[in-house]
C-alpha cells in the first residue's frame, strides 16, 4: 500500500515538472541590451536598422567678444560725477578757455581775412585812379584804408599854419589811424596769450587736489593695493590732459594771428607812407 501511494505521488510529481517546462520552454527571452561576442569565423550580422529621429539643431549662442569695449569707471563722465567743487570748477575753467580760444581765433581770421583783401583792393584800385578823391571812392566804405586815406586829406586840408607844420601834422593823423587799426587787430589775442601760459597750470592744479583726493579716500579704506590707487590717480590726470589741450592750440593760434597781424600792419604802413608823400609833394 505504502508503495503505490509512492509510486501514484512520483508520477504525479513528474507530471507536474513536465509542465512547468514546457511552459518555461514557450516563453521568450528577454532582448539582450549587449552585443553577444562575435563568433571567430563566423559572418558578420548586420545591425538593425534604428528608427530614424530627427534631432533638433543645435541653438548657437554668441560668444562674448574679449576686445568689446567696456565703460571705463575712471574716465571724465566719472571724475564728472563723482569730483567735487573744486575738480569740477577746473573743469568748466579750462572748457571756457578752450571754447573761448577757437571762438576768438574764427573771429580774428576773418577779419584779418577782410582787411587783407582789402589790401589787394587798394593796390589794384587807388593808386590807378587819376585823382585822390576818385581813388577814395573806389574802397569800399567799412575799409581801414579809406580811413586812412580820408584822414590824411583832412589833414592836409586844415592846417596852413600853426604849432607844427602841415608835414608833421599830417604824419600825425595817419599814425593815429593806424594805432586805432593796430588796436583792433591786437583785440582778443592776449586772451589766447593768456590761456597758452595759464591753461596748463590750471590743469596741474586739478590733477594735484584729484590726487590728495583719492590717496586720502585709499588712506580711510585702508585698502593700498595698486588697482585701488591707480584708478583714481589715474583719473584726477585727466584734468592734466585737458589743461595740454587748451594750452597747445591756444600757443598755435596765437601765433598764428600775430604773423599775420604783422602783415597787415606792413601794408598798412606802407600805404600811409606813400599817402604821405603824396598829400605833401602834389596837394590837390
């Protein structure tokens, strides 16, 4: 009895294996993620073909160009801003001398200009006129010239006799138009004398109190380290640069118009004299 019973739970027990095998042996496997070794000899597989994607293109961004211009936190709109009374009165000093120097030299230039062609006037018109008064008529009314010339015959007109003679009297009249001349050309030209001499000075003097400045601020902070003291020194030399500035093309300009100033007196002269010896030796 204890046999069968034996023998009926082994076969019941094979069975049941049997079974389970069978259900094992029908499920697939799972896909391996990694390649199996290839086979010495054996053919090549060939790879499945991937399901195509599209990829997006790559956003470029552009890189920061290393040479771009960055604000300079130790130029003239910072020492503007942040200077005090004294660095900002250097400043509006020595902008005023500047604009003062270029408006003065336009102003001079051309009047130097028109009474230079008023010259080429006298020697083309006056002296080929037949008379004294018929030359006078051919300058132009607002010519030093004229004046000159006019003088000159009133001169020698209304003196027959008195404290000095009508040579002397006559020399007199024309060297007092020519003063008067003289003092309207040297007009406004000390002003650029003056900025020449002065200019630069006055531009050490804000570099100066700009330096006393930043080393007494660096002093307070206790931070000696030479980009805390070169910025600033750096900045109060600007007034230094702008003093040069002013000063250079003032020196320049001035003499500039002095030259030229000398030939005008020169023609000047020259006409007075030779209007001189006219009026004494041919009295009309």
């Amino acid at each position: 009895m204890n046999s069968k019973h034996l023998a009926v739970a082994a076969a019941l027990l094979l069975l049941a294996g049997a079974a389970s095998g069978t259900a094992v042996a029908q499920t697939p496997p799972p896909a391996s993620t990694t390649a199996a070794p290839a086979t010495p000899g054996a053919a090549p597989s060939t790879p499945a073909a991937a399901p195509a994607e599209t990829t997006p293109a790559p956003v470029t961004t552009p890189s920061p160009n290393p040479n771009a211009s960055k604000a300079n936190p130790y130029g003239l709109m910072s020492l503007w801003s942040t200077g005090d009374l004294v660095e900002k009165s250097v400043l509006v000093l020595l902008g005023i001398m500047s604009a003062g120097t270029w408006y003065i030299f336009f102003m001079k230039f051309f009047e130097q200009s028109r009474l230079i062609s008023q010259a080429r006037v006298v020697e083309r018109r006056f002296w080929s006129s037949n008379t004294l008064n018929e030359g006078i008529d051919k300058l132009p009314k607002n010519s030093v010239f004229r004046s000159v010339a006019e003088s000159g015959v009133r001169a020698s007109s209304g003196v027959s006799s008195g404290l000095v003679n009508v040579n002397d009297f006559i020399g007199m009249s024309l060297n007092r138009q020519l003063e008067e001349a003289n003092s309207r050309l040297q007009g406004g030209i000390a002003f650029l004398a003056s900025v020449g001499s002065t200019a630069p000075f006055v531009g050490l003097f804000g570099t100066v109190w700009g330096v006393l400045n930043a080393l007494i601020a660096i002093g307070l902070a206790g931070q000696p380290s030479i980009d805390k003291v070169a910025g600033p020194v750096g900045q109060a030399l600007i007034a230094t640069a702008i003093g040069l500035f002013a000063a250079v093309p003032a020196v320049l300009l001035y003499n500039f118009l002095v030259r030229r100033n000398k030939i005008i007196n020169e023609k000047l002269r020259s006409f007075a004299s030779d209007l001189q010896t006219y009026l004494i030796t041919n009295k009309k």
